[in-house]
C-alpha cells in the first residue's frame, strides 16, 4: 500500500527510451485501447469476474473505493465510489482521513464483499481494515445496495507490532475463507473469515504470522492468496512504491499444502525467514511493479492485476513515472507462478523457434540471443544448447560455476512461438521474445 496522490497523470511520452525497454516482454503494454485509464492514476487493482463482468476497485487518493467494469479487461468503465457517503465508524477513527487504499472484492454467490483499509497518516501504523457487502450485486447497476459492516482489525501506533493494512481475501477449495493483511514493522499476518458473514470467524483470537520484514530498508507489502493446483500461494511486494521511476516495488511469492502455511521459497526457506521465488521485477519502463490481485477468468486461467510506474510519462511535480494499471497472464512451471503477457496483446505466429531473439535475465540487461535450426544458440558471446519439449524451450550454458556443469533455462513457450518465460536452477526469471522480422519466416 502506498501513500494517494491526488494529481493526475500527464499523458504525453517525452522521455526518450531504449528498444529493448519494449521489446523485451511488452512491459510497457497496458490494456486500455491505447488510451490511458480516464481517472489518470491508479494504485493497487483488483479485480474479480462476477458473471461475464470484471469488477475492478483500486487505490485512487481522492475517493472511497472506486469500482469500475469491463467485459474484456481492455476497456473499462468508471462508476465511481462505493462508500459514498463514508461509514460513520471511519470518519470518527481518522477525521481527516480522504480516502480507502487498497479495496479488494470477492465474489460470494450472488454477493460482492469489498474489503478495504484505511491509516491515519502515510508512515502511521494506526490503521484499521473494514468492508462492506452488497448482497445482490448487479454489475449494470454497480453502485446501488452497498452496506458497510464495519471494523475487522485495527492496528495502534507504538502498541502494535503489525500494520493493518492491504487485505485480500482468498476462497479456498474447501470454502474456507482466509484473509492476509500487513505492511512494514513485522510483516504479514493471516486471519480465517466467516464465509457467510465475511466477518472474523474467531474474534479475538491470535493472526498466524505468515511472512517476515526480513530485508533491512526494503520492506513489504500487499498480500495476496492464491490455489492452484494442490498448492496455497501467498505473493507479496517487497520494496518501495509512489517513488515514481524510483519505486522499488517487486513482486515475490512461496507456496505451501497448507492454507495456513509455512510458505516457502524456492529454496524452501519459510517466507517468515526471507525465502520466497522472484515472480516480477522493474524492466524498463516498467519500474516498480506491485500492489494488486490474482484473479481468474470464467476458462479458468490465472491473471494477475497490479500497477507499475510508466518512465515515458509524467506523473505531477518532479516526478516521472505514471502509475499505470497492467494485467498479465500468468504462466505456470513447475508449481510456480510466472509473469505471461499482457492482457489485449497478441504477436504474430511464428513458423518455430529459430531465429533472432533478445533475451533478458533476472529483468535486467537485455542481450541478443540467437537460435540456431542445428541445436545451437548463441547469447553475446556465450554458445549453448537448446531443445524443445513440448511447450517447453530448454537452453544449455556449459559453465564451471553451474550446479552440474551448466545453466539450464527452463521457458514455457507462449502459443505464438514468440514469447517465452522460465527460471534456471536457482530460479532466477529468465524472459525471451522473438524480433518481428523473424515472425514471418
């Protein structure tokens, strides 16, 4: 969660930017016909498919969780904000507070829950998480029924080891509802609901602490759950946001069998500890990725919704950087999450794999990488093997310093043949898209 700006974006690009910046992975892209989002900028989206209907409320700084629809997560209306007027309960805990941060719905039956936080100054850990219902929500009709419920759990300044803010709520296949919350001091905690009233199902009793502030000035944030394939995720930001294109945001997950953990890390250390897999990084112009949701589509297929900060527009004062809402698929290997396309980008079918590609690790500096129709690649002036195995590229780097002689990078191949996605044995990201004059062979 991050402290609202009230000034809008200024649309027009102006600062000049590197090729690879774009072409690497479409970081850049976001998903509104090639306009920006008419309320200009938008921090921490979340989004849920009710009937054939994408809700999204987020963060705007000026009004009290704001709802907007969409049909094809391109194009999206403005509604405007649920709580409208404010909820008695939060006008008296924090007089001067001017907006909700982080609202995030859940689809209950014919229900739609918003839950949502509030704390009484930037840097403040007296905070307070409530949420309101709408027990028969209509999507042509997105403002009418809300009714707040109230207070969940509040945090007190200089008492509390914990900050409560930015919840998300999981369903889990078993009905069991879990909400996870926290930023800064101690970290994340977790919290079992009533799944019929959407209220703490064991008041009073203790939060499981499900993820440390272990990185020394570099914490986190934003929550968020997920199942998927016998496993409970739980992803969250580490770094700093609202920087513009010095936001330090990046997205990291672990997983676990259990909904109430341990979440481990790709090197199996519990996320309390400081383990976790790297899932989305900075990637010019794309800095700071994070504060959002994972939701899915009526196939079934996972997306994630977060904001980053766009380095080719203006934000307000001296700062670059628009906050920008993007949405991606995600991509699975080997039970963990990777960062697909953006939602409304398509590339040209190539006929196969070989040709030239550029090829980035880790989100960092961007390298040509060529593949070659004989099982040889090329990357600078590294040479390697490569193969295809199904939908999978796998590409060998003979190296004395590699875990059995070699970095192996393991990429799930996107259905164009031009996008590719994976880890190595460390699991470090490793991203590669093919140039568009090779599309065409």
């Amino acid at each position: 969660m991050i402290f609202p700006v009230l000034t809008l974006a200024i649309l027009t690009p102006t600062l000049a930017f590197r090729d690879e910046w774009t072409v690497t992975a479409l970081d850049a892209a976001f998903p509104f016909d090639g306009a920006r989002y008419e309320g200009g900028a938008i921090h921490d989206p979340s989004i849920v498919l009710f009937g054939d209907t994408y809700v999204m409320v987020n963060t705007s700084g000026r009004e009290l969780a704001p709802l907007s629809t969409s049909q094809d997560l391109k194009t999206w209306k403005e509604h405007g904000p649920i709580l409208d007027p404010q909820p008695e309960w939060l006008q008296k805990a924090i007089p001067q507070h001017r907006s909700v941060w982080a609202p995030t719905p859940i689809k209950v039956g014919s229900e739609l829950r918003i839950y949502y936080c509030a704390s009484a100054r930037f840097g403040s850990n007296t905070s307070y998480i409530g949420f309101a219902v709408n027990k028969t929500f209509d999507p042509t009709k997105p403002l009418e029924g809300w009714e707040d419920r109230g207070m969940l759990v509040q945090s007190k300044a200089d008492e509390s080891d914990f900050n409560a803010i930015d919840p998300e709520v999981l369903i889990g296949p078993d009905g069991r509802h879990w909400m996870t919350y926290g930023s800064y001091w101690s970290g994340i905690f977790q919290v079992e609901l009533d799944a019929d009233s959407g209220a703490l199902k064991h008041p009073g009793q203790a939060h499981r602490h499900v993820a440390s502030n272990s990185e020394r000035g570099n914490p986190l944030e934003a929550p968020v759950m997920m199942y998927h394939d016998g496993y409970y995720y739980l992803v969250v930001t580490y770094g700093l946001a609202a920087q513009g294109i010095r936001s330090t945001y990046r997205m990291v997950c672990g997983r676990s069998k259990s909904p109430e953990g341990p979440f481990l890390g790709f090197d199996e250390k519990p996320m309390t500890e400081g383990g976790n897999a790297s899932l989305l990084k900075s990637s010019q112009p794309m800095f700071g990725p994070g504060g959002g949701n994972f939701f899915q589509d009526a196939a079934g297929d996972w997306w994630m919704a977060y904001h980053y900060y766009d380095g080719r527009r203006f934000w307000h004062g001296e700062l670059w950087g628009a906050p920008t809402l993007q949405i991606r698929r995600v991509v699975w290997l080997d039970g963990w999450p990777l960062p697909g396309l953006p939602a409304g980008v398509s590339l040209e079918r190539a006929n196969d794999l070989s040709g030239k590609w550029r090829f980035q690790t880790d989100f960092g500096h961007v390298l040509d990488l060529t593949i070659q129709s004989n099982g040889k690649t090329t990357l600078g002036d590294r040479t390697g093997d490569w193969k295809r195995d199904g939908n999978h590229l796998i590409l060998s780097w003979p190296a004395n310093d590699a875990p059995g002689g070699a970095w192996v990078d393991t990429l799930v191949i996107d259905s164009s043949n031009r996008y590719a996605v994976g880890r190595n044995q460390n699991g470090i990201v490793i991203r590669a898209i093919q140039l568009e004059d090779e599309a065409s062979r």
